[in-house]
C-alpha cells in the first residue's frame, strides 16, 4: 500500500513536469496538481490550486477574508505572485514622469482573475491615426495590465512546476529509501532525531549522497557513517574514566583523547552484560559492527575511491546498528549508575 501510495504520487508528478515541458497552458493542469496536493495531504497547496482554477473571489464556499492556517497561506501565497501595478493610476502625465524620473510603479493591486482567465488577456490592438491621449492611455493601461498578467502567469507556472519536481524527486527517494532499508528506517530516523538532530541529519545526509550518481558522493555517504558512529559514541557513553574493561573484546578500551569509537563499544558492552537472549544477541550483531563502520568509512576521506556498493552495504549497516541500539537500550545515554538486567 506504501509503495503503491509512493508510485502514483511519481507517475502524477512526472506526468504534470512533462504536460508543462510540453508547453501546455497551465490552465489545463490545474486540477491535476490539486490531485498531487491531495495525495500530497498538503491543504495548503489544495486550497492554492482551488485559488488558481476559479480565481481568489469564486472559490466554491470561499470568500475573501479566509480563515483557518492552510486557507490564510494559500491566499498568501496568491497574493504574493499577483501582486502587479494599479492600472487605474496610470495617465500619460504619470508614464512620462516615470520615464522622465526612472521611478517604479508601486505593485499594491492583486490581480483576482482565475489562471485560466489570466490566459486569455490580450495585448491592446495597434492604435491608428489619428491617436490622442484617451487613447494612448487606454493603450498603455491595457499592455501594462497585460504584462503584470504575464508576470503573474511566469511566476505561477515555475512554482507549480518546482511543486510537481520537488514532490517527484522527494517520493521516487523515499521509494529508493523503503527499497534498500525497508518501510520501518523513519523509526530509526524519528529515535535517532530525538536523541540529537544533528547525527539524524548527518544519517539522512549520507543515504540522500548514496543516491547520487557522482562516486565522490558515495565516498561522502561512507564518511558520513563513521561521523555517525563517533557521534552517537560521544552522546550515549557519559561515564566517567579513562578506561572500561570490555568483556565483549577481553581487553581495556581506552576513552580518553580521540576514543568515540571506544565509548560506542563500551556502551555495547556495558548493556550485553546485563542483558540475556535475543536482546543479547542483538548487542553482540550491533558491536561486531561498529569496527567495519569505522574502518571503512575512514576510507570515504577526500581523495579515496569508493563503490556504490561498498557504500550502500555501509549504510544498511549504520542503519542496522542504530536500529538495533534503539531496540535493546532506547538510546538512553549511559552515566555510570547500574543498569537493570533484561
């Protein structure tokens, strides 16, 4: 169902970036974004297309001033793209100061038409002779109007097409994301997050550089991972000492100076000891995978080469090791006091 949810949230934005890049009017595809938006959840951008479609004042069961968050953004947003000159200011006088000064129109007028609408202004007809100066006015007023109005429309069609790419390129990662770490790594993202944001960011940075086609991103994504195990050494060993005696390596780690992986280790280690079962065996698989993470991940420095596929392997792995902390000590920094078997 994820996944079925994930392909056509893909196939509708791609299809939107190729009706636009076919040079279609945007009139057409409007309702098709609401769709998007829609499979998005995103009521902001639902009520926005609403905006476009039927225009801000004939919006069915919506009139200015709107009320509630996503209404008031949407109507923002319009705002912000429609904004254009006050045609009714403009008299020849005006155009000749202007030209005269070098001054800019104030843009404080909203154009309400529906995008549609928009699409059918026309340029003013050419004027014949003989001309006077109602008529140069009329003239002015209408191209002046017609230019905002394709402003306007410029304006719309990137922002909705940066929509449809944005919304594509975030779904067809999130498909290769499920693919390679499976439905539940949002689990381990959202524990990890609220643990530190910062090594949240720096796993989700190196799975977005294993996505990239360009081999120095993958050797990124490898550095990445071993940011991430020194860190997460850092956070969760908060005993004091200079030394821990490992049970699961038969020897002293040393945890001054430069010793992040060694605290990780020690954090295992601390946990296996007063665990049993599937619990334990899950701190051993999880330790047994730190030295690998680090050791090759050192590798990802500038100027090293690396597989795609050493990468990937890497990251699973960082995954894992997250996961399974998650699942046997909650992430819970250790400071030295007992801890509970189980």
């Amino acid at each position: 169902m994820l996944e079925a949810n994930l392909n056509r949230k893909i196939e509708v934005a791609y299809a939107l970036m190729q009706r636009l890049d076919s040079g279609e009017q945007l009139n057409a595809v409007l309702p098709q974004f609401k769709t998007l938006a829609g499979l998005e959840a995103d009521e902001t951008m639902q009520f926005f297309f609403d905006l476009l479609i039927y225009g801000i004042d004939d919006v069915p069961g919506f009139k200015p001033p709107f009320h509630g968050l996503a209404q008031i953004r949407a109507g923002t947003l319009w705002m912000e793209f429609c904004k254009a000159q006050d045609i009714r200011r403009i008299t020849v006088d005006s155009l000749r100061k202007g030209a005269w000064t070098g001054k800019q129109s104030e843009r404080d007028y909203v154009i309400n038409l529906s995008v549609s609408d928009m699409e059918q202004i026309q340029k003013a007809p050419t004027l014949q002779p003989p001309v006077n100066d109602d008529l140069i006015e009329r003239a002015f007023k209408i191209d002046i109007y017609y230019q905002e109005v394709q402003k306007a429309l410029h304006k719309l069609r990137s922002y909705v097409y940066d929509y449809a790419s944005k919304s594509w390129q975030r779904n067809l990662n999130e498909k290769q994301r499920i693919q390679l770490l499976g439905p539940d790594y949002r689990l381990v993202l959202d524990s990890i997050g609220t643990l530190d944001s910062e090594v949240a960011n720096e796993l989700t940075a190196a799975l977005d550089d294993l996505s990239s086609e360009n081999p120095a991103k993958w050797a990124l994504s490898a550095l990445g991972c071993r940011n991430v195990l020194l860190k997460l050494g850092t956070i969760l060993w908060k005993a004091k000492g200079d030394q821990h005696q490992s049970e699961l390596l038969g020897r002293p780690l040393t945890l001054t100076g430069d010793a992040e992986k060694n605290k990780l280790s020690a954090y295992i280690d601390i946990h296996w000891r007063a665990a049993s079962g599937e619990k334990q065996r899950k701190l051993t698989e999880s330790h047994d995978l730190v030295q690998p993470i680090y050791d090759i991940g050192s590798k990802g420095k500038i100027g090293s080469k690396f597989r795609r596929g050493e990468a990937q392997k890497l990251v699973v792995d960082t995954f894992r090791l997250v996961e399974m902390l998650q699942e046997t000590t909650d992430l819970i920094p250790y400071d030295g006091q007992p801890i509970t078997a189980g």
